[in-house]
C-alpha cells in the first residue's frame, strides 16, 4: 500500500524496487523468505503549465501592422500527456482587440493596428494563460510597451494670434505649438512664411517668441491694411519625415494720439427754469485734428459744479467737430428754493487718448414752484390684538420746502404678514383708518387679531393742494410698520380624532398608555402652552347597567409636546379589573400655563375587554415552538379574524381531557374589534374554521382546539356519497314512471268520454229559423255565431267532463283537434238535426241522468212532440281516429 502519497512522484521516478521479507515465529534459519517486487509508477496530470518568467518586458511599435508578432512565450509542463498539448490564451477578453495570442504556438501577435495608440495608452498589461490536458492553468504577465513613431502633427495652443502694439513701440508675442510624439519626434521648429511685412519681424525657432526688427509707423503702411499686419508662423517637428502645422498672427499696429481736443470758444452762459426734467440748457463745440477716429474721436463730460444737476451728451458735428448738449438730468428737478441757484460747470472734451481740454459753462435757474411733499422717518408701532382704544395709535409727518402749502394725507395700501407667512401680503380686514391729518385711527368694525396677521404695513402719500407746478404728491411713499402684540385669547383646542379607544384589562399593566389626545393653541410663544388634567373619571359597568364614579383614580394624564402639538398620553396608575365588562369615560382638560389660563375639555371613551371574552387555542406543539412561532400566529388570526389580536399567555396544557393531551400549549388571547367589542370564543371558532388561515395554522402550527371545540377537518367518504347519488337516482326514476302512467291514464279517461259523447250526438230536425251546426262537446253553446237557445241552463256537474279544472293540455288539443273533424264532415247543405246523447256515463253511471251532455238535454226537451213518432237518427264520426282514443 501506499505509505507516501507525495514520494510516489512519476517526474521524480519512474519505478521502484521493493523488496518483501515473509518470516514464521520459529527461530529457525530458515524462517524466512524474499521477493523484490518492481511497481512501475503512471504518470497522471498533476501539474500546472509554468512559465519561465513571472513578468514579460515587451515592446512594439504603435499602429503595427495586424499580424505583427510582439513576441512567442511558451510554457513547460512535466507532465507526459502536455507535451505539446498545452493551449494558450490572453486574459482579459478586454484586451483581445489589440493583441492575441496563438494557443497553439503562444505567439502574441497586433489585432486593431488603428487602435494601439501610444498617445491613448502607452502601456498594456494583459495576462499570458497556459492550460493543460486537465485543465491545470499557468499564468504570466505581459507588460507591451506601445513604442513611439513620428505619427503626430505638431498643435498650435490657439486657432490664431492677435497682438496689439502702438506705433513706434516693440511687439514681443510668443507663438506656442506642441507634439504629443516622444523626442525627437516632438521636437518642434518655428519659422514665419514669406510675406509683405515678413521682413519687419524675426521668430526663435526654439522659444516661438515673435519680435519687430524695426520700428513699427503706422502711417508708412498701405491703407487698404488699415494699420493690420498679418504673418503666417510655421511649427515643424523633427521626425522622419518631419510634419508640418502652421497659425496664422495677426498685429494691429495703433496709430499715436498727438494731437488734444480744442473747444470753438473760450466761455459758455445759458439759463434754465426750474422744475423741468431733461430741460435743454445749452450746447458747447470741440475739434480734434488726429486723422483716425480712434484718435479724433471727442467725447464730453461735466467734471465738476454739476451737483448731479445736468448731463451732457456728445453728438458728431461734421465735418470734422463734435458738440456737447447739456440737459438737466432726467430724473432731476432743477429747485430754486434750494441753496443752488447759479452752476459754474467745467465742461472737459477728451479723445480716447485722454488728451483733453476744458472750458467753464454758467448756468442760472430761473424760479418755479414746484417742490413736493416728503415724509418723516416714523418708528415701528407696537399694538396689543384685541386692543378697544379710541384715540389715535400713531401718525405720519410730511415736509413742504414751500412756504404756503396745505398737506393731506390719503392710505394708499394695507399689507399684512399674516398666518405665520415670512412676506407681507393682502390683509384680511382693514384694522386700521388713515385721516386726513394723517392720524391712524382703528376700524371699530373689526378686531385686531394675532392669530390672523402679526404685522401691518401701511403705505400712504401725502398731497400739497396748493402745489401749482409739478406733481403735488410725495415723490415717494411713507411707510408705517405695526407689530401686532399676542395675548392669551385662544384656549387649547382638540384635534378631532378618534375618541373611542379599546384595552384589554389584562394585558394593561400599570403605567401603559390607554389612549393619548392632542392640542394645540393658536397663540404663539408662552401664551400657546398648556397642561393636561383628568376632570373626571366614571366606569359604567355593561351588565349592571350602572355608573361608579372614580375622581382621579385608575388614570392619569402625562403631558409632552411635539413640535407646535401638546399630546396627553392617558395611563392607567392602578391594575384593571379584568372581572369587569364596561367602559370608562374619561374627561381630559387642557389649559394654558400663563394667565388668563383658558381651559377646554374633551370626552374619551375607553372599552374594556373582561376575561370572559378570553379565548383558549389549543396546539399539539410544544411552549417554546408555541412561543418561537406567535408573531406568525398573529398575524394569521389577525387576517382570518379581521380584529386586533391580543396574547396574555402562553402555557403548557394539563392534558385533562381526550382533545387535551400531555406537551399541548394553550395560547390565551383576546379578540378585540374596533369598536369595543370582542369575540367569544365560540364567535372566533365559527369565523376560524370558516377561513383559510385555519389550515395553515392547523398544518404548520398544530391548532387542536378553540375556547373548548375541537378543531377537525371533515373527511370525505366516496363510498357514501356513491351510494347516496344510487338512491337518490332511483327515487328520480320512481317518481317519473308514477307521474307518467297517472298522466297517461287521466288522459285515456277524458278523451274516451268525448268519444263516446260524439258518437251517441243526434240530430234533430228543425225548421228553416233554426240555427243549426256542430256543437261544443262539455258545453251549451253551437260553434255558429248567435246560436244559444239554453244560455242560461244550469250545468249539473255530474255530466260535466272537467275539461276546465281537471284537464291536461293534451286533453284540450284531442278535444279541439274533435271539433275539427265535425266541422270537415258535416256539410253546409246537410239539414239533418243533432240527435240527442243517450248513452251513460259508463263511470260515473248515473241512474237519474239519462243525458251525458246538458246541451243533449235540452234539445232533448225543446223537441219532445216533433219526434216522438220519428224513428232516432245515428251516424258515426269517420274522423275519429285510433290515435284520438
């Protein structure tokens, strides 16, 4: 056997020689016995393909030709079923589309020339995998380094250049290019392109910087350029063969400003009258003797004595001037009562060279009324809500810089902040009254509430009615600010929820919350906070009918506060008598904690669930598999029973009766509605066993029992319903066969008694005002229109047929089908009378009636003394057929 697995190694030795001694106990010399057995050793797959390296420096050039070998990797492997047999691939597939690799050489070879790409990525590391007969894998690194070609045209860092340089000055500009080749590939030369002004200008061929190699005139340059010089500047790199990229630079040489602004006159004078916007005052005249307009180009400007009174505007003045309009400044009005009456304006004229020049305007405001009212800064007001007083709560001041003048004050807006909102809107009333003397007075139509809007701003204007120029209202309006002051005028209010709440007396220790209500009080700050307070207690108790009074006993009221919300979470401070059944009516005050201290109440109704209503379920598992499953349980129940499943008690069951055995578990809950109501337990048994949850909890948790009643499910017998379907089958039969032969025969009955009837008719001969016919067989009445001699005769019922109430329908049709065929035989010519009906009913057989039918009867009577001489008349009925009997 083998001792070693690890010794026994093909590529360490092919075979061993072992030699075995076999020996008896006796000490003989001859004891003994040899065999050398030789165990030649098979080779099996047992290692992995190795490389000889563990990382492989390679190097290619970039965008090689597809196909182009990088380098051939092998790897070796002892084993004697891989000699040759050992496949190779790159990992990961990712790299496939730039290199591969032949699995059965290991020669890596270019996939996508186009896509390796030293300036995307110089650098692949993919892995080298070699795999044996087994599947046994080797791996090594290959590290291709992309080597670089001269395949990038050197970039200029922008599409062009453009410098500005003033004439006489130097021009220093720097022309950059780059070239994403290594050296020296990327090595770039510049130069400039042959042009008209190429001369002018020298270029590093290293650095790129651009110079002037003379001085730069602008007016020795051709007009047509108009002052613009345009070079083009080549970049060459220094690959094989070298690429060339050139950018064209633009130099606009500026021309010098020599030569200053000058007015036309020396001084300027205007007047101008008060009280006029924009009021032209006067104009003032400059020329500059540049011959660009870059240079000749004048604009004006006040510099000083304005006061920010006037403006000036530059406007051209051909052919070779500019001029100045001064105006009053359109938002201004000139005011004579003010400390300015006479301007001195020092009025510049300036090229965009800023040379200039400057000349002195006088300007004298004549008189006008015209000044307008202004209001006086007025502190924030301050007003309690609900405030009554009569008096004035503030006023605005206005100002008149005219001597004569009378001020009315006029509201122009009411805005409020309101409903805790951060911007001042619309007011829902108008609290306040603005007189004319500008007092502010309160609306007594309203009252001034906090809760509603907390800040009023009032807009107003004031007018001078003996203005006589101008507007005569303030230019702009005044503004007010009220703050409104809170004060305790709301009392807590209750949300409206549910005031109905349900507890199980005995899952609620001590402690618990009950029911919980909430508050909030519409002022703000120390004014909105409260406290809850148990006002009173009462139990009115279910099956007596009869309400305790507890004051403050059994519970209490905690109180804590959610944001802007008070809430009183009721507990209960002493255990719940689960013997009782009833409910407690609680009532539940909320008042403020700052004076006054506003008080409001409201009513909760708390059901109580006794142990009466506790339901026992039975399980055959254990407590702790009882205990371990209760949430899935009650989730079940919860679903079957649509109701809030309360657990006080999970325990192990006596076993005391036959359902009851030995490791049971008895779960104890309550069954609580949201109304206050429980489920008994028979209720819960009914509702259980009628709902699909109950074989899950029967099957997967073992449910015996509910409150006392075994839980089973009804087994089905095939055998009992086969025979039930066999019984109830022949019943069907038997009750068929009886209705159909009680059928036939009434039939039989009634149609042979027409029969007989037609058959026994005779006819009587009647005069020529006689009506005559076929008669109705079972009635009194011919089937001719008019004909009825004994309307009004009594029918004896012994003769009656019972066509009417004993007949079938297949009885009317053969009747009717009877009368048919009378009608066919008898001929509208045929005279011959109706004979009477003289046979009995052979049934019925009636002594005293010698007449079956009344009809028969009668004729019999009307014709006694015209044929008691005449021998009787019979005929048959051809038509009546077998079928008809």
């Amino acid at each position: 056997m083998v001792k070693n697995s690890q010794a026994v190694d093909y590529e360490t030795k092919t075979s061993m020689v072992i030699q075995i001694i076999a020996k008896d106990h006796s000490n003989k010399a001859d004891c003994c016995s040899t065999a050398t057995v030789t165990i030649q050793i098979k080779d099996i797959n047992d290692n992995s393909p190795t490389f000889p390296k563990e990382v492989y420096t390679l190097k290619v050039d970039e965008h090689s030709p597809n196909g182009t070998t990088v380098d051939t990797i092998t790897a070796t492997d002892p084993d004697t079923m891989d000699v040759g047999n050992i496949r190779y691939r790159l990992l990961p597939d990712s790299i496939l589309k730039y290199f591969n690799v032949n699995a059965m050489t290991g020669r890596i070879y270019v996939t996508n020339s186009k896509l390796i790409d030293r300036e995307v990525t110089s650098l692949y590391s993919p892995t080298l995998q070699a795999r044996d007969q087994a599947n046994n894998t080797g791996n090594t690194v290959l590290e291709i380094t992309l080597t670089d070609i001269n395949d990038q045209t050197p970039q200029f860092n922008r599409e062009s250049y453009i410098d500005y340089v003033k004439e006489g000055s130097d021009l220093r500009i720097q022309v950059q290019a780059t070239d994403r080749d290594e050296p020296p590939n990327s090595e770039i030369v510049y130069g400039i392109v042959n042009s008209n002004y190429s001369g002018k200008f020298t270029i590093d061929p290293t650095t790129g910087w651009l110079e002037n190699n003379g001085p730069l005139d602008r007016e020795a340059m051709q007009a047509k350029d108009n002052g613009q010089v345009k070079l083009n500047v080549t970049a060459t790199d220094k690959g094989s063969p070298p690429l060339t990229s050139w950018v064209p630079v633009i130099i606009n040489v500026e021309d010098i400003n020599d030569n200053t602004p000058k007015f036309r006159k020396t001084s300027y004078k205007f007047l101008v009258e008060e009280g006029k916007k924009a009021e032209f005052v006067g104009s003032v005249q400059a020329v500059d003797l540049d011959q660009t307009i870059d240079h000749n180009r004048i604009s004006f400007s006040i510099v000083s004595g304005s006061f920010g009174q006037f403006i000036i505007q530059t406007f051209r003045d051909e052919p070779d001037g500019y001029i100045g309009n001064i105006t009053v400044d359109p938002d201004i009005e000139l005011d004579y009562e003010s400390s300015f009456k006479n301007f001195n304006l020092d009025v510049e004229a300036m090229d965009l060279g800023s040379m200039k020049d400057t000349v002195t305007v006088e300007v004298i405001v004549v008189d006008v009324n015209d000044e307008r009212p202004q209001f006086k800064p007025v502190a924030p007001l301050h007003i309690k809500e609900n405030t009554t007083i009569t008096e004035a709560v503030g006023r605005f001041e206005g100002v008149d810089l005219d001597m004569n003048h009378v001020l009315v004050y006029q509201l122009v807006s009411t805005k409020c902040r309101c409903n805790g909102s951060l911007s001042l809107g619309p007011c829902p009333e108008d609290w306040f009254i603005l007189e004319p003397t500008g007092e502010i007075m309160l609306n007594e139509e309203f009252v001034i509430d906090f809760e509603k809007c907390d800040q009023v701003d009032l807009e107003a204007q004031v007018v001078d009615e003996l203005t006589q120029k101008g507007e005569n209202n303030s230019a702009t309006p005044g503004h007010i600010v009220i703050n409104i002051e809170d004060i305790n005028d709301n009392a807590p209010a209750f949300e409206t929820t549910d005031s109905l709440y349900v507890v199980v007396s005995e899952t609620a220790s001590v402690g618990s919350v009950i029911a919980s209500v909430t508050a909030t009080d519409r002022d703000s700050g120390k004014n909105r906070q409260m406290t809850f307070s148990i006002t009173n207690i009462q139990f009115r108790d279910d099956v007596n009918n009869k309400t305790t009074e507890l004051g403050s006993r059994v519970f209490r009221v905690v109180t804590t506060q959610e944001d802007d919300k008070y809430v009183g979470n009721i507990q209960n401070i002493e255990v719940l008598n689960i013997n009782v059944k009833g409910k407690y009516l609680v009532t539940v005050g909320a008042a403020n904690t700052e004076e006054p201290k506003l008080f409001s109440e409201t009513k909760l109704e708390i059901f109580t669930v006794d142990k009466s209503l506790k339901v026992e379920l039975l399980f055959s598992k254990t407590v702790a598999e009882v205990q371990a499953a209760q949430s899935q349980i009650v989730l079940l129940l919860t679903a079957a029973t649509q109701t809030k499943v309360e657990v006080v008690g999970i325990r192990a069951d006596s076993g005391s009766t036959e359902i009851r055995a030995a490791g049971d578990t008895v779960m104890e809950v309550y069954f609580v509605n949201a109304n206050g109501t429980a489920l008994d337990s028979d209720t819960a048994e009914t509702i259980l066993s009628n709902s699909v949850e109950r074989y899950k909890l029967q099957i997967e948790f073992g449910l015996k029992d509910i409150g006392g009643t075994v839980v089973t499910e009804k087994q089905v017998n095939p055998v009992m319903f086969v025979l039930l379907g066999l019984v109830a089958g022949l019943i069907i039969v038997l009750a068929v066969m009886t209705t159909s032969l009680v059928c036939t025969r009434r039939s039989y009955r009634t149609k042979l008694k027409a029969s007989k009837a037609m058959n026994s008719a005779a006819m009587v001969v009647t005069g020529g005002d006689q009506k005559s016919g076929p008669v109705v067989p079972g009635t009194n009445k011919y089937t001719m229109e008019g004909a009825n001699p004994v309307l009004n005769l009594n029918i004896d019922t012994a003769t009656d047929l019972g066509f009417d109430e004993e007949g079938s329908n297949a009885d009317r049709v053969s009747l009717n089908s009877l009368d048919y065929n009378i009608d066919m035989v008898m001929s509208d010519k045929d005279t011959m009378p109706m004979m009477m009906i003289q046979e009995e009913d052979e049934e019925e057989g009636g002594a005293d009636n010698l007449y079956v039918e009344p009809l028969g009867e009668a004729l019999a009577q009307r014709g006694k003394k015209r044929v008691n001489n005449s021998p009787g008349l019979t005929f048959a009925n051809p038509s009546l057929s077998t079928t008809d009997l």
